[in-house]
C-alpha cells in the first residue's frame, strides 16, 4: 500500500485538479471513524457531504448491496427489473408523491428537474415555445453541469465555462419581495434549497419557505425543493421542507439515497407533472438499475423507522448548543444550520476555514472549508455523543489555539 506522500503525488500527477482534498488517504472505514493508508484514524465530520448519513460501512446497506451484487446489477431500462417497481413505488410514498424518474447523481437530478418542468410548462401551463423561466436563488449550489453553472454565482464554478445556457433568474435567497418582483407569466418552477448547503448551511429566514408555497401556487408555478443535502434525516426531519410544514411540487434527491454505497438520485413529484414525459424523451442508462433500487429500497425502510430523523434531532440540538457556546469567544462569528448539520463562521485573524481544516486534520478530525472562512460540519448520523463531543472538543482547542 503506498505511502500518504506518493498516493498524493500519483493523484497530482494524473488526476484533473477538480478538487483541493485535505492531505489525508483513506483506506478504510466504519461507521463515523476513517482509517489512512498509515493506519491513523480519523473522525469522519463531513460524512461525503450528506452522502454518508448512516455512516461508513452501515452492515443493512452493505448486505443489501452483496445480495443485489449476487443477482442482477444492470438491465438499463430496456427491460423491467424486480426492484424497480417497489423502489419507485416506496419512494413516492415516503415522499407523498405519485411518480419518480431515478437517476444517478444529483447533478443529474437537477437537470432533469429543470427539463421537467420546462416540459411540464410547455404542456400543461401553456408557455409558449422556447420562453419559460425558472428562477433560483443568488450562492445556490445544485451541481456543475453547464446548465447548472448557467445559474450559479459562484465564480469558481462558473468562470470560462460559456456560453451559459439561458432562462433563469437569480434572486437573493430568502428574499420574497424579489422572488415575487421575478415571476412572470413565463415562469415554470422556483428552484431552492430548503437549506443552503454550499453556501454555508444557510438557513432562510422563518417563514421564507411557507410564503414561497403560497405564492407559486397562487401563480401556477412548481415549486422545487433541492433536498438533496438536506434531504432524507440530515437536518432531522425526512426533508428540510417539513420544518415549516412546506410540501413541494417536486423533491430532487440524491446523495443518502444511495447510502454512501452507490449513486442514486431521483426526481419525485405528482403524475401531473412526470406524466409529461414520452418513451425517448429522457432517460439514463444506469438510472434506477437493480443495484441501486436494492440499497436505495433499504434506505427508505431504514427512514421509515424514524430512528435517524430522531438521532439527527437530539445530537443536532447537542451540537448546536456547543457550537453557541463557541460564538462571541472571539474566534467563531456566526453559527447555523439545523439538526446534524452546520456551518461555522470563522473570525479571518484565526484563519481561514482551510487553516482550521487542517488543523483539525491534526487532530484526527475531518471537516471541509466552504467559501474562505467558514467550515461545515456534517457527521454521519450514526455518530456516538462522545465521538461527536471529541470532535467538538478539537475544534475548541483549535480555535482557542491549543498546540
């Protein structure tokens, strides 16, 4: 097995800079808890970006992955398979939907959110040809396909990467004056996250979320929900929308679906909405394969049990009670987020969020920067109090300036 140094050496060489990862090569892991290539363990705080919220390794969705793998992995969907018609019909039910058209990423899920409702605008709304609009919101994060980075204002993202595709409309997020100022005759769907991820785990202002239902629905307009970090436990909740008693038009989800073992994501709405789609119109070939529906099956019955929902509650208001206690010390300016789920301001004379990173990796704590000076925190949510109260205890040496 190679050596930190030569792993990251060969990954410089032959891999497209796409990534800034921390200096850490993991080998193996389990539950919240990684291990390297030269055997130290490491606290696993950022779980794959929500991918990874029943943990590494998690025994129900690797022996329903080795008993799918023993069986069928791929048909594409040329032909029927025995997994698909129960994971789709499981997820519209744990999701109080009629239809889902699965996919494999999130990015993927969120293109075919927003060809979705194109089409449904086209057909259903009476839009004329080639005019809808969807509005979205300024510091959103829903992938790097160029149609995504069309909307983004994220420059890094973005930049040299034209021509954008066009028919979108940024609006500051949490600002209903203009999301309403936005709207036009032509507008098809208002594409949110419930909860900014990328952004810094932002969290709209109470009562942003209920207003925006309203108003779509006055405006025959879908209303999308990008649930797919905030999504299925995370925030504790099945979805972030629920915190304000809010029911999309459409989920896009992604990320824990696939329980950190295989991608999947899905689009999951009413059948007036995905019954706008013909044979041929939109498709993909690994997109709802047996493998996936097999974990993703067992994914929704472990959700269906609420025990996740109610772990990320309780260890979420633990973590954010620490947390406050860490704000006006000085070196923590902000804190937010919601259930196991938060991002932390950092006051810039202690260091910018990838300083803090890396110390922290030190430490035998993985977390990721965002934005400069602020890092995010997102456990497994299979973490243990202790572990999570070590962890907790790191980032306070760190920040006190603890050697």
């Amino acid at each position: 097995m190679p050596t930190t140094n030569a792993a990251i050496a060969s990954a410089e060489a032959h891999c497209a800079h796409t990534y800034h990862p921390l200096p850490v090569v993991v080998a193996s892991a389990d539950g919240a808890w990684m291990t390297d290539v030269e055997g130290r363990r490491y606290l696993d705080m950022l779980a794959g970006y929500s991918a990874l919220n029943f943990g590494h390794g998690n025994r129900r969705l690797i022996d329903a992955a080795k008993a799918q793998l023993e069986r069928v992995t791929l048909t594409s969907r040329a032909f029927h398979h025995d997994r698909f018609a129960d994971f789709c019909t499981q997820l519209a039910e744990l999701c109080g939907m009629d239809m889902v058209l699965p996919m494999n990423t999130g990015a993927e899920a969120v293109e075919t959110a927003v060809k979705t409702a194109r089409k449904w605008g086209y057909k259903v709304k009476g839009v004329r040809d080639g005019r809808a609009k969807i509005v979205v919101a300024g510091n959103n994060f829903h992938g790097r396909t160029t149609t995504v980075i069309s909307f983004s204002t994220d420059h890094e993202a973005r930049a040299d990467f034209g021509p954008y595709t066009p028919g979108f409309e940024i609006v500051p997020y949490g600002d209903l004056t203009a999301l309403d100022a936005a709207v036009t005759p032509n507008t098809v769907a208002v594409l949110l996250e419930p909860i900014q991820g990328e952004a810094g785990v932002l969290v709209p202002p109470a009562g942003y979320l209920p207003a925006v239902r309203e108003l779509t629905r006055e405006r025959n307009v879908l209303f999308i929900a990008d649930e797919i970090q905030s999504g299925l436990g995370r925030t504790g909740k099945t979805f972030a929308c629920e915190h304000e008693g809010v029911v999309p038009d459409m989920y896009v989800l992604g990320k824990a679906l696939g329980g950190g073992v295989v991608p999947v994501s899905a689009v999951v709405s009413s059948a007036e909405v995905l019954g706008v789609y013909r044979p041929g119109e939109h498709g993909s070939t690994f997109g709802g394969n047996p493998l996936a529906c097999a974990v993703a099956l067992e994914v929704i019955a472990m959700l269906r049990t609420g025990e996740f929902q109610q772990r990320a509650t309780e260890l979420g208001d633990h973590l954010h009670h620490q947390l406050g206690l860490l704000v006006g010390g000085g070196a923590v300016t902000a804190v937010r987020g919601r259930g196991l789920w938060a991002g932390i301001d950092i006051d810039p004379s202690h260091g910018t969020g990838r300083q803090i990173s890396e110390k922290l990796m030190d430490r035998g704590v993985l977390v990721k920067d965002t934005h400069g000076s602020t890092i995010r925190i997102a456990p497994p949510l299979v973490i243990s109090k202790e572990d999570l109260d070590w962890g907790l205890q790191q980032l306070g040496e760190v920040l006190a300036g603890t050697s």
